[in-house]
C-alpha cells in the first residue's frame, strides 16, 4: 500500500481561506471587543465550543455503536479522550507522534490495548472491499504518515488526511474509526478551528460512501487525487464550514446584541 501523496491534494481554497477569515473574525472580536457586558462574548464563544466538544463524544460513539451498551461504554470512554486531548492541549501538545495514537487507542478501546499494548494489529484486517496492509507494513506506514503529516501546513487540510489514511491504514484491530475522528479533532481543535463530527443517519452513509469510494480508487491508482478521494475532502471540510458558521454567529450575535 501506498499512502496518498501530500503533494496532489488539490482542493477549493476559497472555502478554507472562509473557514479561517471567520475564525479570525470571531478571535478579534472576543479579545478585543469592549462593547459587550463584561465576559458575556467570551462565554457565547466558549459555551459554542463546549457545546460542539460534547456533540463530539457522542456522535462518534453513534457511528460505531451496535447496541445500547456498547454506545454507553463508547461515550464515557470518549468523553475520558476528549478531557485527555484537551488537557494536551492546553499544556500545548500538538497531535505529532506515532506514541500518541498509543494513547488514544488506550482510553478509546481499552480491550484493544490489552490485548496488544502499545502494538499495532497482528492480523489482517478488511474495510469494504478494501484489503488493509498486512501487519509486517503497519510500522513503516505509520511513520511515513507522520512524516507526510510534518510537511502538509494547513491544519484543515492535515486533520483530514490524517483522518482519511489513518482509516485506510487501520493500524489497530478495532476502535480505529474512532481513534481517527478524535486525533483529526486534535489537530483542529489545537490550531482553535471547532471540532467536528457526523450529524445524523444519512451523513453517516454519505461519510460510509465516501471512504469507501475513495479508497476503491486509490487501491486502483494510489499516485492520483481522484474525484472519490477528494468528495472525502470536500465532506470534512463542509463539516468544518458548518460548525464554523455556527460559532460565528453565535458570538456575532452577542456581538451585536451588546
């Protein structure tokens, strides 16, 4: 298997240069902003945010749930990643090291470590109709991602990809789907862009489809950006877009109203 090169990811920038002017909008306007009572701005922005981190945990636990007990064990042991993640970040630990996905996988699916602690899948694992690299590729993949991660800038653009081939690579046995939306969701989360998730039923299959599709391609043509591949993309950062929107009105709104 080959991992997608950093280098063809071609996408639309003007939704991203939006993403990120909104950002910066709402930034200037909660530091700086003198009109409002007190830190009444500074808790819509924070609330919004806190809001969207708590949807988190439990969408992600919705994705991969088969039962009720399963979703009540996925969701506490999601919310104990999120607190984790967000306690790096505020010590300024960014998402950068192969270790760290140790440490996720441990609080995400904690039978996953035991069973093999602080070591990739020993066995080979299928996607759809995608065929996961054996487990003698596993180490050299994962240090190649973390290298193709180093050199791609954008934070937008990094969280996605990490996302896309962490799912593709699948390093552990279980619980990968998961670890793959909380890592992405700490890139973001670090460079202060809200965390994102899937909303519902039909997001759900469309985001299924979309990997699934994209991954089809690249198994046939792993050297090329395909439409597939880039729909994923699109989705994610259409994602991103949303939630974005969402806090920024919420803080202009308060902005306004103050």
């Amino acid at each position: 298997m080959f991992l997608l090169l950093p280098e063809l990811i071609n996408l639309d920038n003007q939704v991203l240069d939006d993403i990120d002017l909104k950002m910066k909008e709402i930034n200037r306007l909660v530091i700086f902003s003198r009109t409002h009572k007190d830190d009444d701005l500074l808790d819509t922005y924070l609330n919004s945010m806190s809001n969207l981190r708590e949807l988190l945990s439990i969408k992600n636990a919705q994705m991969e749930a088969q039962t009720e007990e399963e979703l009540v064990e996925y969701e506490a042991n999601l919310k104990v990643t999120l607190d984790f993640i967000v306690n790096e970040i505020i010590d300024q630990k960014s998402f950068e090291s192969p270790y760290q996905l140790f440490e996720l996988i441990k609080l995400i699916a904690p039978d996953v470590h035991r069973q093999c602690p602080n070591r990739f899948r020993d066995k080979i694992v299928q996607v759809g109709a995608h065929v996961c690299p054996e487990p003698a590729l596993l180490n050299g993949l994962i240090e190649n991602l973390f290298y193709n991660l180093s050199v791609i800038k954008n934070p937008v653009i990094k969280a996605v990809y990490l996302h896309h081939e962490l799912i593709r690579i699948h390093p552990f046995s279980d619980g990968n789907g998961r670890l793959s939306r909380m890592a992405k969701n700490w890139i973001l989360m670090f460079d202060l862009y809200p965390p994102i998730f899937i909303s519902d039923v039909r997001e759900r299959k469309e985001y299924i489809n979309a990997l699934k599709t994209s991954f089809l391609s690249l198994d046939k043509d792993p050297f090329s950006f395909s439409e597939a591949t880039r729909n994923f993309f699109d989705q994610e950062i259409k994602r991103l877009s949303l939630n974005t929107n969402l806090v920024y009105e919420k803080v202009f709104k308060m902005g306004i109203v103050n």
